[in-house]
C-alpha cells in the first residue's frame, strides 16, 4: 500500500464532498436568509482548504531525507495540522461574532428574516454526507497513522455536529413561527463554539510537536520498560522522545557490563534499535548510547 497515494486518496473524497456542499450551503443560505446556515457554508470553505492544505504538505512530507533534512520532512505534515487548526480557530471566532451581532440586533428590535425550508434540508443533507466522510477519513487516518489526515477527519466531523446545530436552529426557526427566528443566530453561536473546541484541541497537538514535545508517558514509560528487560541491559536512563511527523524518535542511554567487547555492546545496541523500530515502525529514529556498568 502506497501511504502517500492513499492519503490524497481519502483527502481528494472529503474535498469533493467539500465542493458539493460548499456550493450547495452558500445557495441555501442566501435563498434561505439563514445565518446559521450561511456560518455553516463558510466552515465547508474552510474544510475546502484545508483539504488542499493537507495534500500540498503530505506531498513535501514523504520526500526522503536530504542533505538539508537529516530526520526527512515529517514535520512538515505536524505544520499541516497546525495549519488546519489556525483556519478552524479563525473561522470560529468569525461564526460567533457574527452571529452575536443577530443576537444583539434581535434584542434591540431588529426583525429577523425566517429561513426557508430550503436551508434546513441542506443541513440534513451536511449532516448525513459530513459524517459519513468522518468516518471513512478517521478509519483511513488511524489505518495509515496519519497526523494530518485525523486532524481533517476531525474538521469533517465539526462540519457535521455544526450542521446539527445549524438543523436545530433553521427548524425551530422554521417550525416555531416569526418569534422564534432567533434561534438561527443561537446555532451559529453554539456551532462556533464548540468550533473554537475542536480547533484548540488541535493547535495543542500541533504546536506540542513542532515545539519537540515528549510522547506521552504511557509510550515512554514502555520504551523504558522493553529495554530493561533485555539481558545484559541495566538501567536505562536519560531517554528523550519526539514525533517527527507520523514518526517516533527515541534517544536512550543504557548501562553494560564493562568488561564485555565493543562488539558485544555494538550488538545489544543494534538489538535495542530493531526492538523499537519493530514496535514503533521501521521509521523510528533510534539512538542508543552504552556506558559500562560498575561493579
């Protein structure tokens, strides 16, 4: 299986899905006067570039090492995810805001225009397509331990629970009667929201990795584990981890017999680095380092 033909793969149907939602939610929302619908079609435009984003930089992120990227460019798909989030948070803050703005006009008098049934079906229509693309986008992501992919798996699935709210506040509005328009605003409130969520979750990941943040102590506290119970290893210490992209690295220092031959040491070092690359992936980056152990 090609990893990098694949994620173009489940990235090229989520943008399609993209597309066709984008075009179809900006029309409901202007013939529909809805503004939880019209919040609703810019997040697909933002699902759109996200999705060019993620091909553009997994393309760069599967190019081999070079003189100039020792550890390869696995990063560049962390950047991706960090992009992502950034575009989600921006596009967040812009649904609240503006939907706040119909709230207060709603407050001081302004009539608000009921939405069309028009705009409600749309968001039916997000909602059933938006999920499905999730959970092809997820199950592929965890498949091909993709960073990026999971992260715009996880856009997909804010465009479908966005849809949700957005349904809840076209149909009361619809539903309800003229009192009730001002639930159309509310959705676009409450879908910003949970946005703003979605997107702090992913910022945190991927500022974490590009900041050289450790894997978690579950992980490291496995590494240490699996090297301590090797024979003729004792006390493994000063272990340092990181992602590099969808990639592990691990620098471990161990104590040995000193009385054994470098070749010895050599060996049990080059046993650790396939131990590890075999658990993590062939990709991990290993370093061991011997001291010799006193007795």
């Amino acid at each position: 299986m090609n990893r990098e033909r694949e994620i173009y793969k489940v990235t090229l149907v989520g943008g399609l899905v993209n597309v066709l939602l984008l075009v179809f939610k900006f029309v409901a929302g202007i013939v529909g006067h809805s503004a939880a619908m019209m919040a609703d079609a810019v997040h697909s435009l933002s699902d759109f570039v996200t999705d060019i984003i993620v091909l553009v930089f997994v393309k760069i992120s599967c190019k081999p090492k070079d003189k100039s990227h020792d550890y390869g460019h696995g990063k560049y798909e962390t950047l991706a995810l960090t992009i992502i989030g950034i575009a989600l948070m921006a596009v967040a803050i812009g649904i609240i805001v503006k939907g706040a703005m119909k709230i207060v006009a709603w407050i001081h008098g302004e009539t608000l225009a009921a939405p069309g049934m028009l705009a409600f079906w749309a968001a039916v229509v997000s909602i059933v397509l938006k999920e499905a693309v999730y959970r092809y986008s997820i199950f592929k992501a965890r498949k091909l331990d993709s960073k990026a992919v999971e992260a715009n798996a996880w856009h997909h699935r804010s465009d479908a629970l966005s849809s949700v709210g957005t349904a809840v506040g076209i149909g009361g509005a619809v539903f309800l009667g003229q009192h009730w328009t001002i639930l159309d605003p509310i959705a676009s409130v409450v879908v910003g929201a949970f946005i703003v969520k979605v997107a702090f979750e992913l910022l945190k990941n991927g500022i974490g990795d590009l900041m050289e943040q450790s894997l978690p102590d579950k992980v490291e506290d496995e590494i240490v584990a699996m090297v301590a119970a090797l024979p003729g290893v004792s006390e493994p210490h000063n272990l340092r981890t990181r992602r590099i992209g969808n990639h592990y690295a691990i620098e471990i220092h161990i104590l040995m017999d000193g009385n054994i031959t470098l070749y010895e040491a050599h060996d049990k070092a080059t046993e650790i680095e396939e131990m590890l690359r075999q658990c993590y992936g062939a990709e991990t980056h290993v370093a061991v380092h011997v001291e010799p152990k006193e007795f």
